[in-house]
C-alpha cells in the first residue's frame, strides 16, 4: 500500500462514440412520434448506435485508453480500473475485467459499479475514496452504455430518449491542491421501480413469459422520473459545492447529465446558475447514462471550455432513484487532450468468448433503418453500385 496522499486529481480524459447516427427522422419510422416532439420535449436531435461488432467493453476500451493516454501513463501505470454501466456486456465477469485485457492494463483491479445514469459520479467517488485511503494512485474511471441493446423499439416512451457512447477520466494521486473537495450521493428507493429493466436478473430470470413480455427492456413512468430529476439535481450540486465550502457563483463550468434540456434548464434557475457556464452535447447524443457525463467533459476540455483553476460540477441522476455530485478543481493542461487522437477503435480490441458466436447483435429494427439510409449494420456505408 502506497502512502496516502491528499488530493485526487483529474490527469486524463477521452470518450468514443460509435460512428452510427440515428436520427429522429429515422425513428419517425420506427415508432409513432416526429422530430418536432422529440426536439421540444427534449432537445435531442440525433444518438449513436453502436455497431454489430461493438459492445459497452469495447466502447470502454477505447474510451479508457484514450483518457491513460491523455494523462501521459502507460496502461501498466493503473491499479484500480471501474466501469460504469447498467448495460455490462454479460452479467458476469464484470465488463471492467474486459477492459483491463483489452488495454493492456497489467496491473490494475477492475471491477463495476451499478448506479445506472449516475453511476460516472459513484465510480468517481469510489476513485477518489481509493486513492485518498492509499490504496491506489492511479485509477481509471468508465462510464460505457449500449443501451440500443435494451431498449424497446416499440415503446416510443422510452426508445427515442438514449443513445450508446464511453467517457473515461484517470485520477492520480497528488501532493498539490486540486481534484474533488466536496462529493455528494443520495439513493431513494422510492423510484426503484419508476425506471428499470424488470427481467434477466435473480427475481425474474429470463423465460419464455420474460421475453414475450418485452420484460428484458428498460421501462421507465418518465413524468415520475422528470420530477425526481427536477427536484434533486440542484439540491445535489448545491450539496457538493457547499461540502467543498465554494459560493455556487464561483462555478465555472458545470457538466449535468445530458438526459433532456428541460431538466438542464431547470437546474439552471434551481442553482441561479447561467445556462452558458453549462455544457450540454444531448443535442448528438441523447442520454447515454453513465456515460453522459464523462462524454460531455471530453468534449468541454477539447473545445476550450475547460482551463487550469477552473471550478468545474458535475452532476446526474437516474434509476434507484440516484443522484450524485462533484466539486473539482481542474488542474491538468486541456492541450493534453490532443494525445487522444493517436488511440483508434482497432487499437484496443476486445477478446471475444471462443465458444459463442452471437456477440454484438445490432437490432434488427435498427439494421433495416440504416439499411434504408444505405449503411451497413458494421456502420460502413455500402458501396453505391450495390445500392444500386
Ligand atoms: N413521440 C410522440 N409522443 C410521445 C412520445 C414520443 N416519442 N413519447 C411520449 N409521447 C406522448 C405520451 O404518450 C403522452 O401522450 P398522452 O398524453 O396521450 O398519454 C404525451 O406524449 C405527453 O407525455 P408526457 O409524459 O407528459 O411528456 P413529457 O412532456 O413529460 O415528456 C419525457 C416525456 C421526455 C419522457 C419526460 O417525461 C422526461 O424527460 N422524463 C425524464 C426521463 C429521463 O430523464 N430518464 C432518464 C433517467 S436516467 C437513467 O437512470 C436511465
């Protein structure tokens, strides 16, 4: 065990979306709903969909070699890597053991946290809590969802509102001021049964009366779950920044969960907070859980939104009821964020099981809509003389 050091600073970052779009057009023939409803009631306009050899691990994998990068490690510099995710490619081993194989990291524990769209900030928090204790001074923290792969593209409810996508942060332990000063998590179970998967686990094993009855698919009362968001996300931000002892004025940049602009814009009027010091990127890529935020903090840093000294909060929230916010001081350089681009998908391949042949089956409902569009289900588009 290491010496116990008392900051935990945030030294890499990076994210990987699969190159699928689909659009709200393309789900206006899928379900019965219109561009225009989900704009208004969301703001999202497009979500990626990973393709038919892509899976939460492997979109993890890129993502967290891509933040080791970043940080200037090698893989072997990790102890600690955790993925969060409510969409673990198998129930066991934990996806987080896929991703130690596939980037190399010879060293590191790894295991998963289940906190469903809050689930980045928990992981967060169990990094931060490692290498505060000395336990370890370098973690990886995912947040990796194919959540295409559990929704019901029947259900128009539900079906427009995610998309699948990775983000990925190191922590290292440091001896100057920086990182996470005031973190905050609240369950309440009163909501567990307001957003959930019912089947596949211990109290409903997948049968036959499971699958006909759709029951493997995430189900949500989204009204419900709307006032849980609205209610809690401010009063979580404010706990963490008030735990850190800051005035919620001197926040620089605030990166919620991207699960529908009107929540985000409600959290701005619950905090008195400008909606120009909040990123949002759910335009592109809908809610894709635990890994919204770390996606959007990626996409901040790389486009300048992020600077040395920066007081920066995350927050998000999601089924258990969860919620969960950091206050961080940013200290590490943006510039590094340009290491990303020398890690491509193909780099970091994920190991298939040597006995089974179905891995990463994209919907059929969703083949044909981009059939339609003349791209393939691997995400290639098809030559044109074949389209014609
Ligand atoms: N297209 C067209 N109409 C729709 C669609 C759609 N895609 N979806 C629902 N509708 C209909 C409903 O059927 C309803 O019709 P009805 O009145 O005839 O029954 C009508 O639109 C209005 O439904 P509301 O629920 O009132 O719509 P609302 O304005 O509340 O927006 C929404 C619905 C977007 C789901 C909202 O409630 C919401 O964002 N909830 C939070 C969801 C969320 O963030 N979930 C993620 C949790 S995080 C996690 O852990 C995974």
């Amino acid at each position: 065990m290491s010496s116990r050091p008392p900051f935990a600073h945030l030294t890499g970052w990076g994210s990987y979306a699969p190159s699928l779009v689909l659009t709200n057009h393309d789900l206006e023939a899928i379900v019965d709903t219109s561009d225009e409803w989900i704009m208004s009631r969301t703001g999202i306009r497009e979500r990626r969909i990973a393709a038919e050899n892509e899976t939460t691990a492997s979109l993890g994998a890129v993502a967290g070699r891509r933040a080791v990068a970043v940080a200037g490690l090698d893989p072997a510099d990790l102890d600690l890597i955790i993925v969060a995710t409510f969409t673990p490619d198998y129930l066991m081993p934990s996806t987080a053991a896929l991703v130690k194989e596939a980037i190399g990291a010879s060293r590191a524990a790894a295991m998963d946290v289940g906190a469903a769209c809050s689930g980045f900030v928990f992981a967060y928090s169990v990094a931060h809590a490692h290498i505060l204790a000395g336990l370890a001074r370098h973690v990886l923290v995912i947040g990796s969802e194919v959540l295409s792969r559990f929704l019901d593209y029947t259900d128009r409810n539900t079906c427009v509102l995610f998309g699948d996508g990775a983000g990925a942060v190191v922590l290292s332990a440091a001896e100057t001021r920086g990182g996470a000063s005031g973190i905050e998590l609240t369950t309440d179970p009163s909501g567990a049964y307001k957003i959930w998967v019912p089947a596949g686990g211990a109290a409903a094993p997948a049968s036959d009366g499971t699958i006909s009855g759709r029951a493997h698919f995430l189900r949500m009362d989204g009204r419900e779950t709307y006032r849980y968001a609205t209610r809690t996300i401010a009063s979580t931000a404010l706990a963490a920044i008030d735990k850190a002892g800051w005035a919620p004025e001197s926040i620089d940049l605030l990166v919620p969960h991207q699960a529908n602009m009107r929540i985000i814009e409600s959290v701005s009027k619950g905090i008195g907070f400008p909606m120009e010091r909040i990123f949002i990127n759910l335009d592109r890529y809908g809610n894709t859980s635990a890994a919204s935020v770390p996606l959007a903090l990626t996409e901040a840093v790389a486009t300048g939104r992020v600077h040395p000294g920066d007081r920066i909060v995350f927050v998000a929230f999601g089924a258990g009821f969860t919620s969960g916010a950091i206050a961080m001081e940013w200290t590490a350089d943006p510039a590094a964020s340009a290491r990303a681009d020398a890690i491509a998908p193909e780099d970091v391949p994920v190991r298939i099981p040597d006995e089974w042949d179905s891995v990463g089956p994209l919907p059929a409902v969703l083949a044909r809509a981009f059939a339609a569009r003349g791209i393939d289900t691997a995400g290639h588009p098809v030559p044109t003389e074949v389209i014609a």
